[in-house]
C-alpha cells in the first residue's frame, strides 16, 4: 500500500514537471480561431494608396482567420505611386496604458510557428523590432505555401529572418533583437495578378531543447 501511494506521488510530481515545461515551452502570440483576436491586426494594400489590388482579413464562422483579396500590380495612369501590387496584414502593437511600450520580449524562444492553408503563392513574413536607428529596418522571412485544401503547421527558427530596408537585403546582417518586438505581419507582392487566399488558425513562439 505504501509503495503504491509513493508511487502514485512520483507520478503526480512528474505530471506537474511536464505541465510546468510546457509552459515554458510554447506562448500563443495569436489564436485566430477566436473572433476576437481579429481586433488585434490590421490589414492594408495598395488600394488605400490609389492602387488597384485588394484585401480582407476577417474571422470565418470554420473557426479561423482569412486574409483574401485580389492582387493587381498595375499602377493607374491618374496615380502618383511608384510601385503597385501589394496586400498585408499587421500586428497591432501591444500598448496597454500611455506608459506600456507595447514591446514583446520573445527572448526565451527560438522559434516561430504557423498553422496556415495556403494557396501556393509566396507570402514575407515580416517582424518588426523597437530601438533600431531605422524605422524601416524589417526581419524577413520567404514563405512558400503548398495550395491545397490540407492545412499544414511551418516552424521558422527565428535565426534564419533576414534584416532588411525597405525591402533590400542588408550587407551588415544584425541578429533579430527578440526582446524588442513590435509587430508581426505578412505580406503578399509576388508581382502576379490574380486572386489569393491565406487562412490561419494561429501563430506561436516556441522554445526547443537540444
């Protein structure tokens, strides 16, 4: 009776461990599968600046996010713009109270995860961080969805989002400050018109152990 109570202890005690450890393991940055995680994101593209493409990113009664449109890369005669072509959805930073920063400090984390249905065009994933000397310095990464109707889950080591300005690789790569974080996103500028389509279910930070 004795050897079956301790072992019943040691049992608990590790159940706690292993709960313990996963909390520390992951952290769901976005659970678009909730309604009102929609409030928390933006969505922008080219029309709002005269152009002709255009985007959605709404909450689906299936219980995910969907970030839809149609993509034109023709620049109007009658507008000023340079360049044409784009949609992306946006993070809103985190500011709780006048004095909050807003920041994320994904430092302990070395990973970031998608659980997406894609439709075979390329999407840049894009993050953004406080405290650099440029306001337009951005860590991106290339992420090439599958089409289809299976939903898959991508996991990006933050160590391989690349530091760019204004859409150009930089010769001088900096490592990306995860303590500083102000913003997530995805952008759609692949050049190619057309219709496009992305869902997500959510993303997430994770820590591995090796």
């Amino acid at each position: 009776m004795l050897s079956a109570l301790r072992k019943y202890i040691s049992e608990v005690k590790r159940a706690s461990s292993l709960l313990e450890m996963n909390k520390l393991e992951q952290i769901i940055l976005w659970d678009f599968r909730k309604p009102e995680t929609m409030k928390q994101w933006n969505c922008i593209c080219d029309k709002d600046f005269a152009g002709l493409s255009s985007a959605t990113f709404e909450h689906s009664p299936h219980g995910y996010a969907t970030f839809s449109g149609e993509l034109s890369p023709q620049i109007p005669k009658t507008s000023d713009l340079l360049y044409s072509g784009y949609a992306a959805i946006r993070s809103k930073p985190n500011k709780k109270s006048f004095w909050d920063s807003g920041l994320m400090d994904l430092y302990e984390y070395n990973l970031i995860e998608l659980c997406i249905q894609g439709d075979g065009r390329p999407y840049i994933f894009n993050i953004q961080a406080d405290g650099l000397a440029r306001k337009d310095d951005i860590w991106q990464y290339i992420l090439y969805t599958r089409g289809g109707p299976l939903w898959e889950t991508i996991r990006i080591p933050f160590s391989e989002f690349l530091l760019t300005h204004r859409g150009y690789l930089q010769d001088n790569e900096m490592e990306l400050p995860l303590q500083n974080i102000t913003t997530f996103g995805l952008l759609l500028a692949d050049k190619t018109d057309g219709p496009f389509k992305l869902n997500i279910q959510y993303i997430r930070a994770l820590r591995t152990y090796t």
